[in-house]
C-alpha cells in the first residue's frame, strides 16, 4: 500500500522535473550561449554546451556601449514608476471597490476599455503630452505614463471586493479616519495581491521597450531594453552582445521574483477564495 | 489619526527624496546637452542636432568618430547620435515628425517615405542633377522625390555571390576570375554539383529568402516588377514566369537549397557552418563573415548570367528635416558627410561599398570582393534599382511574391498562376499609391 504511494508520488515528481526541464531549456541555453565563442555560437549543428566557457561577449558588449549608465537609468525608472503605480493603483482600486458613489462603473468600464486600446494607437497623442509637458527626453517621461496600468486598479479593486463592509463600518464606528481606514486596514490586508501588482509592474517597466524608444533620444538616458535592440541592424544581429547583455538583463527580474515569490504564491491561492 | 498622518508623511517624504535624487541625477548628466532654444550656454551659440540612427556593423563607431572631428571644426555643434534598432526606425522617426519634434537628421534606407516631412537640400549639395551625377545612377530614383533632392547617399549594397572557397577548391572547381569569364547558370549549376559532390557540401547555393535576393533572377531574365514609371507591373510578363520556373529546376536539383526556401533555415548559420557550397547574398555580409568565419576560407565571385547580369542595388542615405530648428546646421553636415573625402573614410572603415561611379577605395580587408560588387551593380539594368525605390508600392505585395515563389516550389502552383496573382495585387497597390498622391 505504501509501496504504491510511493511510487505514485515518485512517478508525479518525475513528470514534474521532466516538464519544468522543458521550460528551462531556454533559459538555459541562452545563459550557456552567452558563455560561447562568437564562432562557437555560429556552429552547425548546434551544441547545447560551450566548447570552452568565455566572458569574451560581456567584454564586447560592455564596450559598445555605456552599460552601467543603462541599468542605473532602467533601474531608477523601474522603482519609481513602480512605487507610483502601486499607491495609485492601491487607491483607485480601494474607492472603486469599497465606496459606492454615483458612475463608479462608469469609471471601472472606462479604466478597462483602456486595456483595449494598444499602445501604438495612442503614441502620437501621448507624445505630444509629453512633449508640451517638457518630459521629453526626460526619464520623467516614461516613469509617469506607463505608471497608469488599468490591470493594476482591476486588479486590486476585484480583491478588495472580497474584504467585507462590516470590517470597514466596524472601523468608521471606533473612530477611524478614511486615511487611517486606507493605511491601516486596506494596504495590510491588500498586500498580496500588491505583491503581485509590484512584480508584474517591475516586469512591465523593466522590459518596456517601445514607449522609451519614442520618448528618450539621449544615450545617456537610454534604458538596457534600448541598448540591447539596437544590436539589431538591417542585415546582422550582433548576436554574442545581445545574448550577453540578455542574461545579465534577466538577473534583476529574477531577483524581484525570488524577493515576492511567497507573497506572488499566497497572493494567486487567495485571489480564487472568495466568500 | 496621528499615526496614519506619520504614514502619510512618510511616504510623502521618501517620494520628496526620490525626486530630488531623480533631479539632481538628471541636472548633472543632461546640464551640458539642454536644447539650444531655451538655454543660452557658456559659448554663444550652441546648436545641437539629433542624428537618428540604426547600426548593422561597425558603421555607427565610424561615425562617431566623423562626429568628433566635425565637431573640433565646429565647436558651436553638437551631434547627439541616437541609436534604435532597424525595425523600429520608422515608428521612432513618424512619431517625432508628426509629434512635431523632428530630429535634424536620419539615417534612413527609404527617403521617399519621409519626402513631405524632408529639408530640401540644394542649398547646401547644389543643384541635384550636378550633386546626384557623381553617384550611381539608381540612386537618384530615392533621392530626388516629387523633383525635390531630399537625401544623399552614404553607402550601397549589392546582392552577390560568396562561396566556399575551402570547398570549391576541395572539388578542383575554379571560379571565374574577371567579368569575361562569368558562368552561365547552367555552368554554375554543374559547378555547384560538383562541389557537393567532390567537395563535400551539404547544401548548394543557400539563397536568401527573400523577395528582394529573388528578384537578382527576375532581372537577369530580363524581368522586372513594374514598367517603366510604375504605372502598371511587369510581374507576370514571360520573363517573369521564365525566371520563376528556371528558379524551381535550381531547387529541385538541390542546387539551390530546399532547407532555406521550404525548411526555413537561416542561410547565414549554414553558410557559416562551413556545410554550404556557397551563399547569394550580398556586400554586406563581408563584414560579418570575416569576424565569424575562422573555420574556412571564402571568398566573393561573380553571380552567374542568365539573359544578362545583374545584381540589385540597396543603399542608405543621410537626410535632414523641416521643423527642426536646426535646418541649417543639418545641411551643412549633410554637405561635409557627402563629400567625396568624408565618405571615402566612412564606406572603408565600415567595410562598405562606395556609393560612387567608379570607386577608388581601398580596404584594409576585401578590396577585391568589393571590386566584384561594384562590377555587379554597374552591369545591372536600371529596373534593378527603380523596382526597389519605389517604397511607397513595392512593400505591400512583396510578401506575396514570397509566399508565391514558395507555392511554385512546393508544386502548388504553376509559375503563371501564382505570379498572376502577385499582379493582381501588385495593380491594387499601384492604384493605391496613386490614390494617395
């Protein structure tokens, strides 16, 4: 009997292992890529493991470009365009949750229809917002707009429906302000589902790549998304870069998501609880 | 009530710090480089111009270097090249001309397709046809647009044939060595087979799968896309279908290889692989092969002639915009990258084929491929450079002209049939084009 759990057990590890395998194949390769000689990554047929392991295309690719001023720039609109999404979007999704006033689905439809529309639709109106708000060429630019992500308040207000009134009403008769209400109540009991929105966020801001491209023009300002495209010419993709200079883009992103992967887990199990 | 006003507070005053931070990082990195429109800096007046740029090479570390010494002659000019990748470039460059904050300059591989946004550069090049006369003729067909001389050309390429010199050599097989000697495509085929089979190549000729290296075909049958002013299309006339069906016998040999056209291989990774007898491309792989290829030796030949020869001419341009501030300034560094001097030292550093009649560069790499490549595109018909300036038509059917040489090869299609159908469409367009003109 325990025999057969066992072996159960065993057997469901084993497609386990054998399928997230699957799923780090890319990864995997892309890193061991970026190990390789630029001949050797050119080989035919291809071979999974470098023939000898080489730093060579880390040292190229840092040389063509400016890339510690890339990942402070990336990392400075990341955090800030994060932060500024998180209490934003905690905010709107609270009211548009908890407090019933007049056209409160006016204003949710109105935030998800936005969802419809594609960036590449809106670019030129919203660059000349920019534009007349002199954010262009600025990092100000693409840490503000992008910061007003509708997924976020969806989000945070389909959570926070399931916090019930009588928590909140309780509070309001022992005194508390709305303010109080908010920090107190709201953000602690939010914080998965925020834990999640700063993920997804720090995900999104990381690895934008066309709305910076519209916005900044100055190399000194450019993000490592940018940097790294444009190892892409009309004829020749300068591969041993852009394979190096993604393996070092991917670090950040992991970190985050090693950071609030418990909180992503408990946030995913208690978003499909409701009462 | 006190507590949540501290939390408040809090947040408030760390958004405070991020922001100064923020400025302050900005304000010592940007200081120097602020618009020239609201601030007057340390020398009287400092212009400076966006150059919006794409790389393929080594290219855009030449330029920075032209930058630098234009610069030292200029100290009131500042140049801020912009990098953004290739595919991009259009996007970037139509939202900062219709944003109303067009760059002073870009380079560009289409100038038609910014023509109304465009600085009209006589002022500063002299008359067009004076100007345009030193260059190859195809070239004037993009630079002169609605009568107007809205670019000027940094650099061509021409579709080619580089092969296994390795391989070739293993077979005993012999390319030809001057223009006289070139092989008909019957002589390559056999040459081809013989370095499969005596050399040991895996694949023939991979053959770039594309619609613009399958045109190099067309015109050597004595095909084009459009006649003459693009009125009409010339794509299902009998050299057309010939050319076509001549294409299919190469393919069904295995000369050309089945793996690119239907199996969707890269044909640089195979010609690099050092498994391909040879690869028909063009000048601007020279650069890359010789950083890539260590195994093998290779070299440039001339493309087989069928009617005629032909190869087909590609070319990218600097032009100036209208609206920038900064017109005149753009104008002059157009007229300093063109000169003859200038641009001589741009095409040999970058390894790139000169844009002139009658080059007379030479490289520290290669200068005899590149002879063959200017040797292409001086017998090349005219038709082989007017086809492919019209950017305004030819990009919306050329897709279909793809899938419907890959329809003949598979044998779903007769070569009338699908090519047909690719006229058809090609009419729409046409009508289209004028439509909005």
């Amino acid at each position: 009997m325990k025999y057969r759990k066992n072996l159960k057990k065993l057997l469901v590890y084993l497609l386990l292992i054998i399928i997230s395998g699957l799923f780090l194949i890319p990864v995997l390769w892309i890193v061991l890529s970026s190990l390789k000689t630029p001949t050797d990554l050119y080989k035919w047929p291809p071979s999974l493991f470098p023939k000898e392991i080489t730093f060579v295309n880390f040292e190229t690719a840092f040389k063509k470009g400016n890339f510690g001023v890339y990942f402070y720039n990336t990392t400075v609109v990341t955090i800030l365009s994060t932060i500024i999404t998180l209490i934003i979007n905690t905010m709107a999704g609270y009211a548009l949750a908890k407090y019933k006033f007049y056209g409160s689905n006016l204003i949710l439809i109105g935030f998800l229809s936005t969802l419809m529309i594609p960036l590449e639709i809106i670019m030129i109106p919203i660059f000349i917002v920019i534009r007349t708000l002199g954010l262009y060429n600025s990092l100000w630019g693409i840490i503000i707009p992008p910061a007003a992500t509708p997924t976020g308040v969806f989000l945070i207000r389909q959570y926070l429906l399931g916090v019930p009134d009588e928590l909140l009403e309780a509070a309001r008769i022992d005194g508390a302000s709305e303010w109080r209400l908010f920090w107190n109540i709201i953000v602690p009991i939010a914080k998965p589902v925020i834990s999640v929105l700063a993920i997804f966020s720090f995900m999104w801001r990381w690895n934008d790549f066309l709305w910076p491209l519209i916005v900044i023009s100055d190399p000194q300002k450019y993000t490592i998304q940018l940097a790294i495209s444009n190892f892409i010419g009309e004829f020749n993709v300068d591969w041993p870069s852009l394979i190096a200079m993604s393996v070092i883009s991917m670090i950040p992103v992991l970190i985050v998501f090693l950071i609030f992967q418990k909180q992503l887990v408990k946030g995913i199990v208690t978003s499909g609880l409701k009462e | 009530m006190l507590k949540s006003r501290k939390v408040l507070y809090i947040i408030l005053s760390v958004l405070l710090i991020f922001t100064l931070i923020m400025g302050g990082c900005s304000s010592t990195k940007s200081g120097s480089n602020s618009s020239s429109s609201n601030a007057p800096s340390e020398t009287a007046k400092k212009v400076k111009l966006d150059f919006v740029w794409f790389t393929d090479g080594v290219e855009g570390k030449v330029m920075k270097e032209i930058i630098a010494d234009y610069q030292k002659e200029h100290p009131n000019v500042e140049i801020n090249l912009i990098e953004v990748p290739y595919d991009d470039l259009e996007a970037k460059l139509k939202t900062m001309i219709t944003g109303g904050k067009p760059p002073a300059l870009a380079r560009v591989t289409n100038p038609g397709a910014f023509a109304s946004a465009a600085l009209e550069l006589t002022p500063y090049l002299g008359d067009k046809d004076t100007f345009m006369s030193q260059f190859l003729d195809g070239l004037k067909y993009y630079c002169i647009v609605d009568n107007r001389l809205i670019a000027a050309p940094m650099e061509v390429t021409a579709n080619g044939l580089i092969y296994n010199k390795t391989l070739f050599d293993k077979a005993g097989v012999k390319v030809p060595q001057s223009p006289d000697e070139v092989w008909t495509w019957d002589e390559f085929a056999a040459a081809i087979k013989k370095v499969m089979k005596d050399g040991g190549a895996k694949y023939g000729v991979v053959w770039d799968f594309t619609p613009h290296r399958w045109t190099t075909l067309l015109y050597e049958f004595g095909g084009s896309i459009f006649n003459q002013d693009a009125t009409d299309t010339n794509i299902n006339k009998p050299e057309a279908i010939e050319a076509l069906n001549y294409f299919k016998k190469l393919v069904d040999e295995d000369v050309v290889a089945k793996a690119v056209w239907l199996g969707g291989e890269n044909p640089n990774n195979l010609f690099r692989s050092g498994t391909a007898a040879a690869h028909l491309s063009g000048s601007w792989m020279i650069a890359n092969y010789r950083d890539t290829i260590k195994n093998f030796e290779w070299g440039v030949t001339y493309l087989p002639k069928a009617k005629i020869r032909s190869s087909v001419l590609g070319a990218k341009f600097v032009m100036a915009f209208k609206n920038s501030g900064v017109e005149k300034e753009a104008g002059e560094f157009i007229k300093y990258l063109a000169s003859k001097e200038i641009d001589d030292k741009y095409v040999r550093e970058s390894l790139f084929l000169s844009p002139r009649k009658n080059p007379d560069v030479t490289y520290d790499f290669g200068t005899e491929m590149f002879k063959v490549f200017s040797n292409e595109l001086a017998v090349s018909p005219p038709a082989a450079s007017y086809d492919w300036s019209r950017q305004d038509i030819i990009p919306k059917f050329t897709s279909d002209l793809k899938a419907a040489v890959v329809e003949v090869l598979q044998g779903k299609k007769t070569a009338k049939e699908a090519l047909d159908h690719v006229a058809e469409l090609a009419r729409e367009a046409i009508k289209e084009a004028q439509q909005n003109k």
